[in-house]
C-alpha cells in the first residue's frame, strides 16, 4: 500500500520504531510484531524505514476475536469497523490545548506547534500538545483514521519583519514573515490552519503575551 505523498522530510518520519504487539494489526485483523516507522501524517507502515516493495500499512489494534458476529467478513469491512462507533471508545477525541513556548525554546529561536483535522472536515483543526501528537494512532490515542495530525515551526526571536535590499530582494528574514509563510507551506494540505495559526505574532517576542524580556 502506498503512502499518502510522494515525499517527507526527515523530520516527518519517525524510524526504527519496534512493537511486541497489541499496538498495531494487518488489515486482515492479524497483530502486528516487529519493526515499523510512522509519519505525521499518522500512517504507519511495516519495517523500520520505508521499503516500497516491502512495508505493508498498519492499522491500530484492534482484538477482533471480541467484535460483533457478522461486523466484518472483509479487510475493507474490517476497516469501516474500526471507524464505526462501536470501535470508538478505544480512542480518543483531540483535545484543543494551546501549548506556549518554553524559555529553552525562546533561546532556540522557535519550537513546534502541533494540530489535528478531521480528514472528513477539513475545517475542524485543533491545536494538541506534543504528547497527543507522538500518541497518535496508538491504542488510548487519537485515531488517525479519524483525524490527521501535522506539525508546524513557529518562529519566535529575531527581526520583526523581514528585510529586503533595493531590489526586493529578501536578505534577512523576520519572525512573522517567517510564521507566515510557514503557514502559507501548509495551506495546500491543510486549507483551514490559518484558523489556528493566524496570527503571526501570538507567543513572539513582539507579542503582549510574550514576558521573558
């Protein structure tokens, strides 16, 4: 099975990742034990790095030896199980938590933001803590055949805006350039993250909530 883009950063991709089980399953229902790798996307796939001749998608666990007679005779119809409401208790809902920079990250220079979507409603986005993000797809996490979840750099210390030659040219970038055309990066696959992360300013040093000067 193929993954959902052509390509990911290093950063998207979390390898050499190893279950012994009660983690992740075969569409066919069958646990899943060895090596995988996941991405933020919330795909995860067979083998610590990606082999496209090789690694076979996984889905959440799921003991099927409890469902229902007669919910699923079929990988696909397995699938539409996991996403019914019978199934959903096993997970949980993305919980809204506006995380601020620490003062470690403000001598970084930024930190990461991280976000859910509903891959049926695309407008519905949620800002998450890290923790949620690394959790998801797991069993007591969000359910990634539910919602996406994506990360975002958010700049917080240097010039305010960029500066550009005589010519226009951009030859020192600013914080809410910056955040801005982060933002922008991120637009095409997630149309509604403005709504989240508008404005620019929020959590710099040029924002009133920002304390640490």
């Amino acid at each position: 099975m193929k993954r959902s883009k052509l390509y990911y950063p290093k950063t998207a991709i979390t390898e050499n990742l190893y279950t012994n089980g009660g983690e992740y399953m075969f569409e066919t229902g069958t646990m899943y034990v060895g090596y995988y790798h996941k991405y933020d996307t919330g795909e995860v796939f067979t083998r610590p790095v990606w082999d496209p001749n090789k690694s076979i998608k996984l889905l959440p666990y799921t003991d099927i030896s409890g469902l229902p007679a007669g919910s699923y005779q079929t990988p696909g119809q397995l699938k539409a199980f996991l996403l019914s409401d019978l199934n959903q208790k096993k997970y949980k809902n993305p919980i809204s938590n506006t995380t601020s920079p620490s003062d470690d990250d403000y001598i970084r220079g930024y930190y990461y933001r991280y976000f859910t979507v509903k891959r049926n409603e695309p407008e519905k986005m949620t800002e998450i803590t890290r923790t949620e993000f690394l959790n998801a797809g797991n069993v007591s996490g969000i359910n990634t055949f539910l919602y996406k979840v994506g990360k975002i750099k958010w700049h917080l210390i240097g010039d305010e805006y960029d500066t550009k030659n005589q010519n226009g040219v951009v030859i020192k970038k600013g914080v809410i350039d910056n955040n801005a055309r982060e933002v922008f990066a991120l637009l095409q696959t997630y149309p509604y993250i403005y709504t989240l992360f508008g404005d620019y300013r929020q959590y710099t040093q040029y924002s009133r909530l920002y304390t640490r000067l």
